[in-house]
C-alpha cells in the first residue's frame, strides 16, 4: 500500500459486496487488525482509519472466503461448468476481496499464484506472464502470474479448468517480440477455434499497420467461457469471451457469427492500448476506452471484408434501431453519463456505438492523417494513465492545431440532433445555396460535420465531390459557385455525424429515387433507398390510396434496378433490396401501434414479391446454381458471404407470397429444399426462419415442425445452435408465438441461468414486437413474470430484459397503461437489485 499523492492523510476505504464476501482476517504490517478498533465494516464498505495506516505505506493482507459455485450473477469469480474464471468489469473485483475497486487506481499485479487439483484443473491461467508452476502436495499443483504494466482491478483475471487449445504465434513489428498465442476452450469445442486464432492474428497486424501499435507481452491467451453476461472481456493478456464470440464452424455458424468473432477478437485486442495502457479515471469516461475501441474495431472489419459501404451500412442500421430508440427514451444518456445507481446499467449502445460515431466524427474533420496524429499524441501523453474524455479531446486539438472546444458539446448532450437542409440555385451567377440548420438538447449549437456531395440534376454525375461542412451555428448557408446548371445536394454522405437527416424538397421522393439511382456514395445510396421504402410503408400504414401515389412506382423502379445489378458486390445489393426494420420504422412515428406496423411493412413486401416473383425467382435460381458449381468448400469471403446474404433475401420474398394453399404449399416446399441442401449453418437457418412462420395446411405445417425436429436433432447439444433453434421459434410470425414460448421455458435444455440461452429465447421474444406488444398485454405480463425470477440470479440480465417495458409512452394509450401497470409490478418488487431498480424506476417517470 502506497499512499496517493493528492491524498492527505485520510481513511483507506476498500469496496467490497457484503452478500459475496465474509471477512476472516485482516492484516496491516504482520499486525492483526480488530474491528471496531482498527477497522469498520459497514455494508460494502471497509474502512482503515489514517491513525491506523500511520504514513500510509506498508502492506495490507486480506482473508476472506466466497463461494463462486453459487455466484449466479457471473460477476467476480465464478464457475461456469467445470471452470472456474473471473469477470470484473466494472465492479466485480469487490466480489473478490476487498480493495479500492476503481479505474484510477493503477497497480502492478507482480505476483498472482493460482492453486487447484491438478486432475480437475490442469490449466491455470493469470493475467501477464508466467513466472512459475509447479506441483503441491495431494494431486494439487499451482501456476504463478506477473503481469508488469499497471492495471485496474477491473482487468484483474483468472481461469482454472481442463481446457482444449489451439496454439500459434505471432512476432510483432518492428521489435520482433515472439508472442505465444493460445485460445482455450471446453476440450469438445476445440476443433471451433482455429478463425478466432487467425481474427487475432489479423488484429495484432492490423493494429501495427493502422496505428503503429504492438503487443506488449509475452503471451497472449483467450478462453471460451459458456456463462458470461457481456460478449467479451479485454483482461491484460487474458481475455475471456462468450462462446457465442469465439467458436465456429461452417455447421454451427452463421456468416454473421464469423463477422461478429472477428469484429469483438479485434475489438478485445484493440482495447490492449485503448482500454489498458490507457485506461479512463472514472466510469462516467467510459466511452473514452468502448467509443473509441467500437469505433477501431469498425474499421478493421471493414477493411477486412474489403468494403467500408457494406460495413458502415451495417453499423448504421443497428445504430437507427437500437440507440435511436434509446436516444428518444427515459434511459437517454449522454455519451458520457452524469449519474447511475449501477454502472451495469451503462455498458449501452449510446456509451459504445454512439460514442464510436463521435470518434469517427474526429477522423471525418481531421483527416486521416491528423486524426492519427491526435492518437500519438494521445499515447505518448497518457500511457500508463487513468484519463478523462477531455484528455482525448484535448490530444486531438493539440496535435491539429484546432480549437474542438464546441465539439465538445457531444459528450454532454443526450439525444439526437436533427439537421434540416435546404437548397436553391442561381442560374445568373452560377452558384448554388444550401442552407443546413441544427436542433438538439443542447443550449448552445453543436458542431456538427456534413458530408456533402453535388450531383447534376440532368446526367446524375457528380460535379462536386465530398466536403465536409462544419455545422457550427443554428442555421449556416454554404455557397457552391461556378456551377452550369442545377444540382442535386446528397446530404450526410457515410453518415458523417449521428443525427437524423429532414429535407424540404418539394418533391421529396423524386430526390431520392434520383439519388438512389445516380449518387456515387454508397450509402446515401442505399439510405435514399430505405427512404422510398419507409415512406411506401407508412402510407400503407396511414391507409392512404396509394393509386393516387408515384411512391410505388419509384419503389418498384428502385426495386428491379437494384433486382437486376451484374456484378459481385452482392452484400450491398442484398441490403439494397431489404426493407426498413420495424425497430427503425417505429423511430419515425410519435405513437406506434406495432401489430398495425408490422402488417403494413408485410404488405409492401408482399406487393414487391408479387409484382416481381419472377424476377426474384430466377436470380435465386442463378445464385443456386453459381452456389452450387463452385464446389463443396465452404468460405468465408466477401464474394460467398454476398451470394449466400443476397439468395437469403431473395428467399424471404419468394416466402412472403403466401395467400393461397398452392402458394403456400410452394413456398414452404421451395424453404425446405434450401434447408435439406444447404450445408453451412447461414443458409439452413434463412431457410428454417422462412419456415417457421408458414401455418396453414398440413404439408406447410409438417415441413415446420420437421426441419425445426430435424435442425435440433442436428445440433446434438451443441450450446450455439440450440440458443439458434430457440431464438427462431421466439421470432415466429405465429398467432400462439407466445404459447410457445411459454412451453419452450419448461423445455429441458432451457435456463434463465445462462444469459445466452435466456436471451434467445426471452429477449428475442420482445424484439418479436407486433406478438409481445399484441393486444391484451399477455407478453408484458410473460415479460415481468420473467424477469423477477431473473432478477434473483443475475440482475446485469433482468435489468436489460426490463429495458423492453420502458418506452410506455410511445405505445398509445392502452398498451402503455397496460406496460406501465406492469413496470409499476416490477417497481413493487421486494427485494429488487440496484441494476432494475435503476431502469425500472426511469422507466416510470
């Protein structure tokens, strides 16, 4: 124990969690320390009185028992099957033992020796380096670990099991450091491990190319771990991860599995110097080290999948549907929040994904250059340091020479600015006009960068390429001079900033079936796609008489340009042809009737797959056979996860013509061909969500019930793909969706106790919205009758299932009397964790 320097004597309080320790001896210098006398324990508090600690220097020893086996919250240490490990972020180190459990007190973990039966045991793993193993009396045997960088306790971990590995390794550049890389798992699953191993080695390289970043130690060890609250955690040379993010195969794994496990083992291992060396002071600077580390981990997948379109479109959509939502909800936080009760409450996509947009904001005003040079400016400053936001901000002005006082603004302000824009062109001096204007929750204007690109209104080709306008008042007009004819503005190219974009063309959707046809952006592209769709939807929803409308016709000329691109960017081309989410539809719309949504969405599917099934059919037909011809090696390429996206769409069309037995008894046949023929999970799993939906005759229904028999028969208890069997069945397009649901709970593979399984099941039953939020509100009562057994077990879990009832508002008045009436059961509760308490009692205001 050293004293800090800004300390002046005072008291030592260590954290602990009263329900998760017992205190059996406390030590000070070899002393016995006496409660009441030496020390108090006062809830989760222990405090050593500055008389007691004389100048503050010494060493303080701890004894206390736990029990992990019982530990069902998955926080501190715990047993998840037969192994043993930890998980300490953000306050799981006080379930450990008692210590300053804070980001900011850095310390040296120089000596963490880790003892067990060696038969039951035989892989002990620590953070840093291992100095020494050796074998102890009664068929026990220890490992001993030093880690030399100084570290949080949050970083703190270990791992005790009888694990399988794969093994490699990678030498750094340019020191040519050697470093042993290993990735452990339950022995069973160690033939799933060899593209999270090759996904770090493409990390460790990508980050020395892009960043002038190595690795800084000798080893560098993953485990897969089956019970765990979070994806992964980016433990200093340790790093445990949900299987979910760690194993694959062509049979268990989906194209999206393998793009998320490369996505999170980058992400991991980026947090090694955005995160570790350079950690945040407190945890209200939490998206100083996830902002940011989202933000690198975004690139690096976009630069391994070779297209940062495909990429960024990715992103966008899960931004729009899940932090919009939250943005414009009662647990709306900046990105930097002011207060929590439980800081598990804040791991949220506005700290993480939101908080990457503002760093990539950085990069879009500075440049690539200058934003790189903001980063070394940032390490060489702080490295070894628990810092603030502002020293971010600050690094990046200093290194570039800018004042970002006013973009500062973006870690304080919650919500989501909207940005309006406006145009004219002056045919007598050539020069176009294009007025943007700014309204958000902050009092002053922010600084907003809009990517902005100019199209001829006649040729469609591009006359002004992308700049970047900083949006820095309530209302700017810029000026485009020496133009010979009219233009055509794309706003926002990328998504250069967060926000939600509104025109005032007159003929608004003229614009974007221009710009969906002509714009050289990628994006915009696609995004002035989404809007011709969305408006088509929600026409249909208001019960407009669409024969008086040109939107179906734009949408129809959009759809079957898009249906009959050559080429292989076949991943852009599937997004292309994908309507907007119900998640993203409902953002737009100030009260939402979900059921009434999610018929007029399936409407406009059903009219598109109608107008065009053969069309559909025959590039379906084409990609099977391309499919099929290039052999029975399954890849994970660009080339082969574009075709297999774009036929799974194709798929899903085909599906939603349906009204007639022949139509059904069609699409059913031609979804369970697919899902006999195919392979590769990705493919047999499309095909088992078209089917699952289908009800009706007796051959529709006996294909479902087959394939869903024959997709679990297949799984053979594999965790992954059963979590995959349950999650499509809670997404059913069935009227008795919820009874069946139910009978799943008494299913014996089923748990609350494993937050994957409980979140295949259970969460993906409140993303199925038109059945949770089905008249009656028989889904919210499932809901918190659900998670009040949860919140015994595991509140990180029941907090986030709780999340699902907030929005009460937004739902018209007798769903949101009916989630409210529920939230309040929930409110009542005695006893009820920190973490629910935290949303349930926002939720209620």
């Amino acid at each position: 124990v050293v004293p800090n320097d800004a300390a002046e004597g005072g008291d030592m309080v260590l954290d602990g969690e009263a329900d998760a320790l017992t205190l059996l001896s406390i030590q000070l210098n070899g002393r016995d320390l006496v409660e009441g006398i030496d020390y108090t324990l006062e809830g989760d508090t222990l405090t050593i009185p500055s008389q007691v600690l004389g100048d503050g220097t010494g060493t303080l020893v701890t004894k206390v028992e736990i029990e992990p086996e019982t530990n069902t919250q998955l926080s501190g240490l715990y047993k998840s099957g037969t192994m043993y490990c930890t998980q300490c972020e953000a306050m799981g180190f006080r379930r450990i033992t008692f210590y300053p459990d804070r980001p900011d007190n850095m310390a040296i973990f120089d000596s963490v020796r880790i003892e067990a039966n060696e038969s039951l045991y035989p892989v002990l793993l620590g953070n840093g380096n291992k100095i020494s193993e050796g074998s102890t009396e009664g068929g026990r045997h220890y490992a001993t670990w030093s880690d030399p960088y100084p570290k949080p306790s949050y970083l703190f971990c270990m791992v005790a099991g009888n694990l399988g590995s794969v093994k490699s390794s990678y030498t750094t550049r340019p020191s040519g450091r050697k470093v042993h890389l290993e990735v452990f798992s339950e022995p069973d699953n160690v033939n799933k491990l060899d593209y999270a191993m090759e996904s770090l080695k493409k990390s460790m390289k990508w980050d020395e190319d892009t960043f002038g970043l190595e690795y800084d130690l000798d080893i560098y060890n993953i485990v897969a771990v089956n019970d765990f609250n979070m994806g992964a955690m980016e433990n200093k040379g340790l790093n445990v991860f949900n299987t979910a993010y760690v194993l694959a195969d062509p049979k268990s794994a989906a194209d999206s599995d393998y793009e998320r496990i490369e996505s999170v083992i980058g992400h991991e291992y980026f947090h090694n110097w955005t995160g570790n060396r350079v950690t945040c002071r407190d945890w209200f600077q939490l998206t100083l080290k996830e902002g940011l580390t989202v933000y690198r981990d975004q690139e690096f997948s976009g630069d391994m999948m070779n297209s940062h379109a495909v990429k960024r479109i990715e992103d966008v959509r899960a931004l729009r549907a899940g932090q919009f939502a939250q943005d414009a909800g009662p647990m709306s936080h900046p990105i930097r929040p002011e207060s929590y009760i439980s800081m598990d409450n804040f791991y949220t996509a506005t700290v993480y994904s939101k908080g990457a947009e503002v760093i990539r904001m950085y990069r879009t005003l500075l440049g690539k250059d200058g934003f790189r040079k903001g980063m070394d400016l940032y390490f060489e400053r702080h490295d070894g340091n628990a810092v603030t936001c502002d020293d971010f901000l600050s690094a990046m002005s200093d290194a570039n020479e800018v004042d970002l006082t006013q973009f500062g603004l973006w870690y304080s302000t919650n919500g989501t600015p909207t940005v309006k824009y406006e145009s004219k062109y002056d045919d007598e001096t050539k020069t176009f006009y294009l007025t943007l204007s700014q309204e958000s929750n902050s009092d002053e204007p922010m600084h907003i960068p809009v990517a902005v690109g100019l199209l001829d209104k006649v040729s469609g080709k591009e006359v002004v390429p992308t700049k970047v306008l900083d949006l820095k008042e309530e209302t700017q007009t810029f000026e485009f001079p020496g133009l010979e004819g009219d233009v055509l503005p794309s706003v926002l190219r990328g998504f250069s900033a967060p926000v939600k974009l509104v025109g005032s063309s007159e003929d608004e959707e003229k614009d974007w079936a221009f710009l969906a046809a002509n714009d050289s952006d990628g994006f915009n592209r696609w995004g002035n796609g989404q809007s011709l769709y969305a408006s088509l939807i929600f026409q249909t929803l208001r019960g407009e008489q669409l024969s008086e409308s040109k939107t179906p016709e734009y949408v129809f000329e959009a759809f079957q340009r898009t249906l009959a691109l050559d080429g292989d960017d076949y991943s852009i081309q599937a997004y292309a042809l994908i309507l907007p989410s119900e998640s993203t539809l409902a953002e737009e719309l100030e009260v939402v009737d979900p059921v009434a949504l999610h018929k007029a969405r399936g409407d406009v599917k059903k009219s598109i797959a109608r107008k065009f099934q053969t069309e559909i059919r025959a590039k379906y037909d084409e990609l099977t056979s391309a499919m099929e011809s290039s052999g029975e090696d399954f890849k994970v390429d660009a080339t082969s996860i574009g075709q297999r996206s774009l036929r799974n769409v194709l798929l899903d069309y085909l599906c939603a013509v349906n009204e007639t037995p022949e139509e059904r008894d069609a699409a059913s046949a031609l979804a369970m061909k697919q899902f006999e023929s195919s392979y590769g999970m990705t493919d047999r799993y499309a095909a088992l969500s078209c089917l699952v939906s289908m009800d009706g005759e007796e051959s529709v229904v006996a294909r479902r019930e087959v394939a869903l028999q024959k997709f679990y028969d297949d799984a053979e208890g594999d965790a992954l793909v059963l979590n995959k069997w349950f999650r499509v069945q809670a997404l059913a397009d069935l009227p008795d969706v919820l009874d069946r649901v139910k009978a799943l709970t008494e299913h014996p593979e089923f748990t609350l106790s494993n937050p994957n399984r409980c979140r295949s099941l259970i969460s993906a039953f409140s993303m199925n919205s038109a059945h949770f939020h089905a008249e009656g509100g028989a889904g919210y009562e499932f809901m918190v009758e659900t998670v009040a057994k949860v919140d015994k077990l595991n509140p990180q879990m029941s907090s986030r299932m709780g999340g699902s009832l907030i929005q009460w508002k937004r739902y018209g008045e007798e769903r949101g009397a009916s989630m409210k009436a529920e939230l309040q059961k929930l409110a009542d509760m005695k006893p009820i964790s920190n973490d629910l308490f935290e949303v349930v009692s926002r939720g209620l205001k």
